[in-house]
C-alpha cells in the first residue's frame, strides 16, 4: 500500500471483505448452493489489505462476513469495519506512573521514548509505589497519545530570555506567517560556512555569510561572506542590501552580538526600521531564514567540493552569480513563482535609501562625553579627541561614532540631532611648536573682551547702604590709624 493512501487498516479490510461478498449480495444463490459459492471463493487468492501479498480465506470466515453484511442492509460496510478494541485509548499505566513520566518529560524533553523508559524501570525499581510498568511499546503509545514528544533540546543557559522562550513554546502554537506587503519585513542572519577558506596570511578560518531576506517575496536582497560574525560586517552587508533595494519597515533577526551592538540600533532607529528581535533560543521565529540556510549549503557550497584552496574572494564572486541567477530568478516551491518576479509584482511599501554617507552617519553609537576643561579634549575609546574652542563651555558633548572607524567623528546638537562639528585626533607634537589659534567667541558673549570693572557689585552696594542707614557703630577696630590722625598728632 502506499504511504499517501488516507484510508487506515480498519477502512481497507472493510473493503476487500466487502468485494469478496459483494456478488453474492448482488446475486443471492439459489437454497442450497450458498455452501458451494463459498467454497469457491475460498479456493481464490486476493491481496492483503495492508501487507499487498496474496492471502486466502476459510469458508466459514467468509461466511461471517456475507451474514455480517447481510444482517446490515443500510451500511454493509460499516459492519465488515474491524471493529475497535475495547481498551482503545487506554494505556496500563497507572496515575503515579503517568505522573512520573510527565515530571520526567518535563525536565528532559529532547530524551528519546526508549530513554524515557529505562529511566522510568530504574524510577519504579526504587520506589515501590509506581508499581509494575508495562511493556516498551506501551510506554511510547501513552507519550505519543498524551503529546509528549520529543523536542530539540533545551539550552544549557538557565537566563530569564531563555526561561520565556521555553514558556511560549509550551503555551502558544507554531505557525507559519508571511508579510502582505514587500520591504513589510525583512529577516537577517549570519551563518557559519561548512568549509574553510584560506586567507592571503596562510591560514584557514571558517567564513560567515551574512543574508537579508524579504519575507513576502522571499527575495535575497544581499549575500556575502565575512572573515568574522561582527557589528562591522553587519552594517557594511546592511548598507548593500538598502542600496541595492529599499528601506524596509521592519527587520528581525536574533538577538547576536552584532544585531544588539549599539551602531546597528541606532543605524535602524535614525532610519525610522523596527528592529523586531527573537526569542532566545527560539530559531523558530526566523524560520525562512533558517530554510535559506539549507539551499546555501545544497546548492552553492555543493558545487565548491571541488575547489581545494577556497578564497573569500572566489567564494563571494560564486554566491553573488548563484544568489542573482539562480535563486532570485528559480520558481519558488512554496510561492509557485520567482522570488524576483513576486518582488516586483508588489504591493510594496519600501521607502527611497538614502546616500552611503547619511548611512555610514546613521550606523554610530550616541554617547555622552565629558569634555576636560584643562585641554579642551574628550575621550573615546582609550584616545583623546579636540573639542573646537567654541564648545568649550560645554561640560558634556553628545558625539555619534563607530567603534571600527574613529576617522569619522561627530559632535552632535542633542536637541536636534544635527552635525555640529567633526572631531580629530589630539596631535601632540602639532601642537609642540606653540602656535595657538586664537579663541573662538562663545554664544552671547560681548563683541569685544573687555570686561567692565572697578565697580563694587549691586547686591554689595544695597547691604553697605542698608548697614550705614542702621546707625550701628561699624563692627570692627582698624589695626592702624588713619593718615590724617597721625599727622595732627
């Protein structure tokens, strides 16, 4: 019988029963000649129902079943149904036994049935309350029927994200989802290749492939490979992927290093992109990306066993020609279309990518410095950077960097967010020569740099004046006589 065929054992016996006795239902024998037709139907071969080898039957089996049909006009076949035992459903384990096994699952869920079991006799053999457990197979019948099966195994990690995702997984259905619209939502990865590569310097590593996928169209807007899974390598694959397409509304992805690095949250929030991010240990929720995985390492990486000394560059020009003329334009299985043409059939709610230097400013952290008042300097990761003169008032500057390129530093207004000043190295030895440039003016201050003075302050004058009007002798003895008092003398 074949694999496909719906029907279960009960339903193909029903039926081939009913074929042997159909004709004589259908042309009822002449009394006394019912024994010989069986008889003859005895003599022939038929094929089993569920094993599809010659079989025969006795006569008086043959017989039930013509009686059985008979005395059940309305539905013959109903009544040459095998019928059902009367202990289906149950199983001979008792309350404490089940209990047992579903403590046991609940712990090791990624155990296989036979594991389950041997643990569950070495249970019962210390304890004699659990009482006698029955056979392997009925074990496994009770965990199948009670749906505890066998799971991927839970992380070793004991970590609040850890400990929700295994909740959600126990409480809420897995279902498969798609974007209605094009650039709706994106996914991103990086993956671990399955050969290595050799680097100029002569050593072997293995690459990494970084991907975006659009969840509607199922399109790969960029693929490339890394020496390392880094925050670098994610913006600088990213930066491609919104050149080469659109800004998308949303983007997941797992909860990496690189995906959680203040340069890639802060790139996608200026960006106005939802960073929509997984569970933990919940690859699940990517699950196109992870089926994109698959066709990488059975289609593309296949067609490189041959390829002794695999080289980044050799490997990135290889994916690029598979990703754009194979995978993009080859029908999808699932959609029934090319990822490309359902792509361009829309309906698309991607928005217009901005030039690569508004995206190399957009994929830096935001952070408070403080300023040193001594040298005008601020510090970034271990280098002192000069603060231009006209902020040195400023006690903490706002400034937007990228951990892999201090070339480009910003100081940034935090009201509006906008450029002020680009900031530059402490350069010592420029500085050796003791030439200074002259101070820029600060916000408000006076056109010229003469201060007023020779005043006493207002608020001294009105308490001098107050202290005079009280009439009160003055408060304290001078050490020396006045001038004037010793010269009359």
């Amino acid at each position: 019988m074949s694999d496909n065929d719906p029907d279960t054992p009960a339903q193909r016996w029903a039926r081939l029963r009913f074929a042997i006795v159909a004709p004589l239902l259908a042309s009822p024998p002449p009394r006394g000649t019912l024994y010989r037709e069986l008889e003859s139907l005895a003599r022939r071969s038929w094929i089993h129902p569920t094993r599809a080898t010659p079989v025969r039957f006795g006569v008086s089996t043959i017989e039930r079943w013509f009686y059985q049909a008979r005395n059940t006009p309305r539905d013959p076949m109903a009544a040459l149904r095998t019928a059902h035992r009367k202990d289906t459903g149950t199983h001979g384990l008792n309350e404490r036994l089940r209990e047992a096994l579903r403590a046991q699952h609940k712990a090791h869920s990624g155990w296989s049935y036979q594991l389950h079991y041997d643990n569950l006799l070495a249970l019962a053999a210390h304890e004699d309350s659990l009482g006698c457990v029955p056979s392997y197979a009925t074990v496994r019948r009770f965990m199948k029927a009670s749906g505890l099966l066998k799971s991927r195994p839970r992380s070793r990690r004991h970590t609040p994200g850890t400990e929700r995702a295994a909740r959600r997984l126990e409480q809420r259905e897995v279902r498969s989802y798609e974007a209605s619209h094009v650039h709706s939502l994106w996914h991103l990865d990086f993956h671990a290749g399955s050969r290595r590569i050799l680097t100029p310097a002569g050593q072997w590593l293995t690459p990494h492939l970084f991907a975006t996928l659009d969840d509607r169209s199922r399109l790969c807007c960029h693929l490339q490979w890394y020496v390392e899974e880094t925050a670098e390598a994610l913006v600088h694959g990213l930066s491609q992927a919104l050149q080469k397409r659109a800004l998308p509304r949303a983007l997941m992805s797992d909860n990496g290093a690189a995906m959680i690095a203040g340069e890639t949250l802060q790139g996608l929030e200026d960006l106005s992109i939802l960073h929509q991010r997984t569970l933990a240990e919940s690859p699940y929720q990517n699950g196109k990306q992870e089926s994109f995985w698959g066709q990488v390492e059975a289609r593309l990486m296949a067609m490189l066993d041959g390829v002794e000394e695999l080289t980044l560059e050799l490997l990135n020009e290889a994916t690029q020609a598979w990703v754009e003329l194979e995978y993009n334009k080859k029908p999808h299985q699932e959609l029934g279309v090319a990822p490309l043409r359902r792509y361009l059939d829309g309906p698309d709610v991607g928005r217009l990518c901005p030039g690569s230097e508004a995206l190399r400013d957009a994929f830096r952290l935001a952070q408070w410095r403080a300023q040193r008042r001594s040298d005008g300097t601020l510090s970034i990761e271990s280098r002192r950077f000069e603060v231009p003169s006209r902020f040195r008032h400023r006690a903490r500057l706002l400034v937007r960097y990228a951990r892999w390129d201090l070339a480009h530093i910003d100081l940034v207004d935090p009201r509006s967010g906008h450029l002020l000043a680009p900031l530059y190295p402490l350069d010592k030895q420029r500085n050796a020569d003791g030439r200074r440039r002259r101070l820029a003016p600060l916000p408000d201050a006076p056109a010229t740099g003469a201060q007023p003075g020779g005043e006493i302050a207002p608020l001294l004058k009105d308490l001098m004046r107050e202290y005079a009007a009280s009439g009160l002798p003055p408060a304290y003895l001078p050490s020396h006589p006045a001038p004037d008092e010793e010269t009359n003398s």
